[in-house]
C-alpha cells in the first residue's frame, strides 16, 4: 500500500475528465459485458455441457480416434449438432449464424450501454437507464450518507470500478456501475465535495478554461478513457493515505478459527458422530456437506477482511477490504449512529476485540452484503480498537476516554461511574449483573453488557432518535425497568434491561434532555465548516498513534 497525505484523491480527481459539470455522461463502454456477465456464463456453460464430448475429443484425440461423423438428420435430433453441420456441409450456415447472434449481441449492449447515463449537479446524483421500459433514480445531496467505490476482480484487470451513492432511505443507492477506476475516484471526490457544501471551485475554473467544450466532447472522454484503460491492462495501483491499523493475516485467520462458528462446526460433528454409533451410519454423509459450507465461509470471511485499511481523509474516514473483490467506502462525519466494542471470550487470552457501527447503508438486514458495512475492525488489539475510535468520535473529549476503555469496555473498576443492574436483581443476570448498566455523557450514552461476551455500545446523543423505557410485571416487583436507546437499524443493540427503576427514569428524562443540547450544537453531518483544515489539524494526533503503536489513553 502507498501512503500519501490526504489530498491525494484530490489530485487524482482533478487529473480526471471532469464528469460532475451537471451535464450527462455515460458509462465505461464495457459496462454492459460486465453487467451481463452472469448471462454470458450460463450460455457459455450450456454449450459447454453440450458440447463436451466433442470437446474432450478435440483436445485429447488419442482417446478415440474412430469418430463417425456421417449422421443423417434423424440421427441429429437426439445427436450433436456439429456432426449435422459436419454432415452437410453446413460450415457457412453456421458461421452466419454465430455472426448474427454476436451483431444481435453487441447491438444490444450498444443500446444498454448508449441510453445508460448519468449526471451530477449541486444538488442530485441522477442515473438514467433502460430501452423500452426507462428507470431514473436520484439521490439528493443533502440525504447521501457515503460512497462506496467496488473494484470486483474481473473489472480490476481491466481499469474498471462501480460507485454506490449511499442514499438515507432503504433501497435508495444509486449506483454507477462501471466507470474507469480514475473517473470512479474522481466522481466520488466531487460527489463528497457537493455533499459536504462545498462548491467544486476547481471544476468550475476548470470548465471556465474550457468554454468550448460540449456534452458530446465529454462523452468522447469518458470512451476515450475506457478505451485506453482496456489497452492498458490492469489497473494502476490506488492511492490510498496510510493506514493506522494493521491486521496480520495470522491474526486473521486464527480469529475466523477462535468464533462461534467453529463451535456449531464442533458440535455438529459431534452430534454426527454419536448419530452414526448409535445405529445411522449414514448420518455420517451429512459431515462431508457441513464441512464444505462451513469451509466456504471461513474462506469467504477471510478474503473479505484482507487488504484491510482505515485512515482519516479530507472527506471522512476511508475504510478498505476484500481481496479479490476490493471495497472502499468513505464514512463522512455525522454519518455513524452507534459504536459497539465487542469480545467473545474465544479471543480474551489473546486481547483481540471487533467494532461494528450502525449507519445508513440503503440496503436491509436480509442483504448480505449489509454485513461487511457494518463492521469497521474485522479483529485489533487495544492499541487498534483505541485508534478506530478516535477516528470515529473525534470529538469525544479527552478527559472521558478512560470511561470508554478501563471502565466500559475493560470494567467494572474500583469506582465504577456507570450505573449497573441492583443487587436484588441479580439473579436475573447472575454472570454479568456488576457490568450490566448505562453512563449518560454530554455528548454520548454507553451502555455496558455481558460477561462472557463483553460489549459496550456508544450512541452518539447528536444522532439518537429518541429513548424509551420498559416495564413488565417481573420488573415492577423487583422495581427495574429496561431503556432503549432508538437509532437506525443495525447490529448494535441499544436495550439494556433490569436497571434500578429510578436510574432508568432518570436516564429517561437526562437523555432526551442531552439529546436536544447536542443535537442543536452538532455540525458534524456538514463538515464543510471544518474543511480540510479541521482533517489536518487532526492528523499529527493520528499520526501520533500510528508511530506509537503501545500508546495508551
């Protein structure tokens, strides 16, 4: 990975034909082979499969070299039909044939490709597409919560990316699938710049020097540079700034290894196992499928995490992934509804812990693509945990991160601050009824769960929708009650239940007190305010923890 200073997108963006002057433009021209793709390997394999026998014969002749080809054509109803073309000389038939079917095909791709389009304006992201039936998708400015550039491994080797503008609203993205990986960075920069309130200062000094230049003009470019990018070959490496965690892949692995997963794995073989010598052998062939799905996993679960990056930039934080299919998304400030710092017991001895967010993403909880947005630190140490989270909370202050880290995530303490779950209710949670409970902060309310799977939930009160509190029967005898923290969906989990009911009431009345304050001071979803001065005059502390790996707060 190349480290450069956060202004290096800024650069390449503005080297890149400018595509964000509110005008229509188009696709890279290859984008309906890859969007069709699917569709080509099916044709592909269907005549593969029909066709293998001739295949095996052509490539291995020795196998059998007495093949008759005289067939008759009632022999070629329920025979191959290259030994009916054979048979009849029907070479030139055939040929014309496959030469109609490819114009038939590359006309339809022309025409997918030719009314597939796309502009930026100051205010919207809008994609036209379709022949007969017509789509057109926007996606305002003002509601986009990120933009993930994908760079899946096929379109890598030819200089290809696609963008997805992360809208507010479930199955709200718009995506642009494929641009040059050039046009892909510079498109997202621009969209970023919009987004924050920022003019595009550069585009229009641009577009000043070049009064003459017109819609067909900028089309040209973008098939100019799709071109070029197919002569190329594969794409150049990505200018990425450097990342302040760094995941070995032993680390990796072996945490795949130590999950929850490996022991379904274990008591699934044990239970076929003990099947088989209880009098069903055949039991035994169910192991052979469950090893391979749960072995498919891992490996998926694997390469999804290597090329692992996080970095601040001038636009938010820039988090890499994927091996094969490479993923970088631009989390903006204001965009991050909960934090949660988890550790399954598995990972205790070695000091390994996971944070995931909830954010907006445009998708459901039934995609499973959702997932891998939602994780920020597949597996980091204490020092790596630290680092992502002042990326994510710069401005939590300084004096409160050792309530994050020695009480919440590390606690109980010797005086404990967070208000835990009532001795006279302890048997309700009997492992973890000293951790169980809440700390309400200015600007953040944490909640602190579980013993053996330690977590710590953090819920910005700036992005708190609102909070609730519960009560059933068993609660109002032992007087405990539940609160909710209320956000977008996701992983993070804000109830919290069996409290003192008279700290939950006042957490009640705190919070939605808290959240008003906050919510009316917070400026974070408009990082405009602070521009790239604000990203720079963070970056020595960041650089700082980078160069310190053991640092501590």
């Amino acid at each position: 990975m190349q480290a450069s200073s956060p202004a290096a997108p800024l650069v390449a963006a503005r080297a890149a034909p400018q595509l964000s002057d509110g005008e229509w433009h188009r696709l890279h021209p290859l984008t309906p082979l890859f969007r069709g793709g699917l569709f080509l390997v099916v044709i592909a394999g269907l005549v593969i499969a029909n066709l293998r026998d001739r295949l095996v014969f052509v490539f291995l002749p020795w196998i059998d070299d007495d093949i008759d080809v005289n067939v008759d054509v009632e022999e070629f109803r329920t025979g191959d039909p290259i030994d009916f073309i054979i048979a009849n000389n029907l070479y030139l038939v055939a040929g014309l044939v496959l030469l109609g079917i490819l114009l038939v095909l590359i006309g339809l791709f022309y025409l997918s490709w030719r009314f597939h389009t796309f502009r930026i304006t100051g205010e919207d992201v809008e994609v036209r597409s379709g022949v007969l039936f017509r789509t057109h998708r926007r996606a305002p400015l003002d509601r986009v919560q990120g933009v993930n550039l994908t760079r899946p491994m096929f379109a890598r080797l030819v200089g290809m990316a696609k963008l997805e503008v992360v809208g507010a609203g479930l199955d709200s993205n718009v995506k642009l699938e494929y641009l040059s990986t050039a046009n892909a960075e510079a498109v997202r920069a621009d969209i970023l710049r919009l987004a924050s309130g920022r003019g595009l200062a550069e585009a229009q000094a641009a577009g000043a020097a070049a009064p003459g230049r017109s819609r067909r003009s900028a089309a040209a470019s973008v098939v100019s540079a799709g071109i070029n990018g197919l002569i190329s070959g594969a794409e150049e490496p990505v200018t990425e700034p450097e990342s302040v965690v760094h995941i070995p892949v032993g680390r990796l692995i072996a945490s795949r290894l130590l999950s929850t997963s490996t022991l379904w794995l274990i008591a699934i073989i044990v239970a076929i196992v003990f099947g088989s010598i209880a009098g069903t052998p055949w039991v035994l062939f169910t192991l052979i499928p469950a090893l391979i799905g749960f072995g498919a996993y891992w490996v998926r679960t694997i390469t999804r995490s290597l090329r692992y990056s996080i970095a601040p930039t001038v636009s938010g934080v820039r988090i890499t992934f994927g091996l094969f299919t490479t993923i970088t998304e631009i989390l903006p400030p204001g965009r991050v509804h909960a934090v949660e710092i988890s550790q399954s017991i598995l990972w205790r001895p070695a000091g390994w812990w996971e944070i995931t967010v909830n954010r907006l993403s445009g998708r459901g909880l039934a995609d499973g693509a959702n997932d891998q947005f939602t994780t920020v630190l597949p597996v980091g140490t204490r020092a790596d945990v630290e680092r992502v989270l002042r990326l994510l909370m710069p401005g939590l202050p300084e004096s409160e991160w050792p309530l994050v880290f020695e009480h919440g995530i590390l606690g109980p303490r010797p005086e404990d601050p967070y208000t835990n779950t009532p001795r006279r209710a302890r048997l309700l949670r009997p492992l973890s009824w000293k951790r169980n409970g809440f700390l309400l902060l200015p600007d953040a309310l944490m909640m602190r769960r579980g013993a053996i799977w330690r977590k710590l939930a953090i819920f910005p009160l700036a992005r708190l929708q609102s909070i609730g509190i519960e009560q059933g029967p068993l609660d109002r005898a032992l007087k405990v009650a539940s609160i909710r923290a209320h956000t977008i969906t996701g992983r993070v989990y804000g109830r919290l239940a069996i409290l003192d009911r008279d700290a939950a009431l006042g957490v009640f009345e705190d919070a939605e007190a808290a959240a008003i304050t906050a919510a009316s001071s917070d400026h974070s979803h408009r990082w405009a305010d602070g521009g790239p001065e604000a990203i720079e005059a963070e970056s020595p502390a960041i650089e700082a923890l980078a160069d310190a790996p053991e640092q501590r707060l």
